[in-house]
C-alpha cells in the first residue's frame, strides 16, 4: 500500500471520529 493512500485512509478515518465525537458531545450538551 502506497503511503500517500494510507495517510488518505487514516484522514478520512480520523475526521469521522472527531464528527462522531462531536455529534455525540452536542446531543450531551443540549
């Protein structure tokens, strides 16, 4: 695997979790 497609990967990987996190702490707050 390319370098350059993992970084992609783990990018992609890494914003939906922070989404996820974030979505999951604003349902908390309100």
């Amino acid at each position: 695997m390319k370098t350059a497609e993992l970084n992609s990967l783990t990018l992609t990987w890494i914003r939906q979790l922070v989404t996820l996190c974030g979505a999951k702490s604003l349902g908390e707050v309100s």
